[in-house]
C-alpha cells in the first residue's frame, strides 16, 4: 500500500476546487483532475474512493473551515446586534481569504449533491437557530418566520459579497469595505427590531 501525501491530497483538493469553480462539476474528471495535480489518476484514490467521495469530502472540510471561522469569539448568548455584525465580519473574512473554496461551496450547495446521505446538518445550524432563539427570547429580534429571518439578516451580504467577488456591480467597480458593509448592516439591524 502507497504512503499518503499531506502535500498530494493538498495539491489534489486545490485543483479539483479550481476546475470546479471553473468549469462546474461535469468538467470534473478523476483523468483531467491528475493532469491539473501533475500526478497518475491511480494516486487520487490512494486519498478518495471515488469522485463521490472527492466531492463529499471537499464540501465538507470547506464547511467546516467556514463554520469554524465564523464562530470565531461568537457565542449564542451574544446580544443580537453585536453577535450578526460578528457573523457578518466573520463570514466576510473566511470568504475574503478562500474566495475559491466559497465559490465551490455555494455551488455545491446549490446541486443535488447538498442532499447525499454523507451531508448531515452541523453542530453551526444548532448554534444560529439557539442564537435567533435567544434574540427572540429576549426582544432584541422579531419573531419571524425563520427564512424571512435569514433572507434579510444575510440575504444583502451575501449579495455584496457576489458584487465584491466578481469587483463590479451593474457595469461600475465595486469592493466592499467594512465601511460599506457596516452601512447596509445598519439598515438590516432596524428592519430585525421589534
């Protein structure tokens, strides 16, 4: 049996999330992505079982950076206000400094792939759903249906951050500063308050 490589599997992950991002899941082959990592298509299944396997795993260790990230000094118990300006600059951060690995995962979440028995919810959902709870609880938040809560209270983000990913919005240049996004977290802030 072949020794595993912390570098190859690296090398192997990268470059699937590349052709990915790139050219979506049907441009992903096991033969094309062993070209890309500059290594023979039997040593991708020394680290994944198959391509089922390679995508599972992807989607997962990437939701797991970004769950990690955004929990970063985040607690449930947190007052409204400060704990979804937190998420707010949490989220932003992750998807600033792995804007291929975010793309890979909106597009993953997005295809049947997402409902595979592999993909089970997260400890993060729990965490989101006792802080909205808790906020509600203690009348910092309306009570709302829970998607009428997450289109507005991370719908207009994720917004910017497609317009800061793609560096335009309707034809002009476009970065998100904090100061931009601070400006529109304010709007979301009252638009949530009973």
């Amino acid at each position: 049996m072949r020794v595993k490589d912390e570098n190859k599997e690296l090398t192997i992950r990268e470059k699937a999330i590349e052709m990915i991002v790139k050219e979506g899941f049907d441009g992903l082959s096991m033969q094309k992505l062993a070209k890309e990592a500059n290594i023979s298509a039997s040593t991708i299944y020394i680290y994944f079982k198959n391509r089922e396997d390679l995508l599972n795993q992807l989607y997962l260790s990437v939701r797991e950076k970004f769950e990690r990230d955004a929990l970063t000094n985040f607690s449930p118990d947190m007052p409204f206000e400060d704990g979804l300006w937190l998420q707010w600059k949490n989220r932003f951060k992750n998807i600033c400094q792995n804007p291929l690995e975010y793309q890979f995962s909106e597009q993953f979440r997005n295809s049947p792939l997402i409902n595979h028995k592999d993909i089970k919810p997260s400890v993060f959902r729990k965490v989101m759903h006792d802080f909205v709870d808790n906020a509600v609880k203690k009348g910092e938040l309306v009570d709302i249906p829970a998607e009428h809560y997450w289109a507005i209270a991370y719908g207009p983000f994720y917004t910017l951050v497609k317009f800061h990913l793609e560096s335009t919005m309707a034809g002009k240049p476009f970065t998100l500063t904090e100061q931009k996004l601070k400006q529109l977290f304010r709007l979301v802030i009252k638009s949530l308050h009973p």
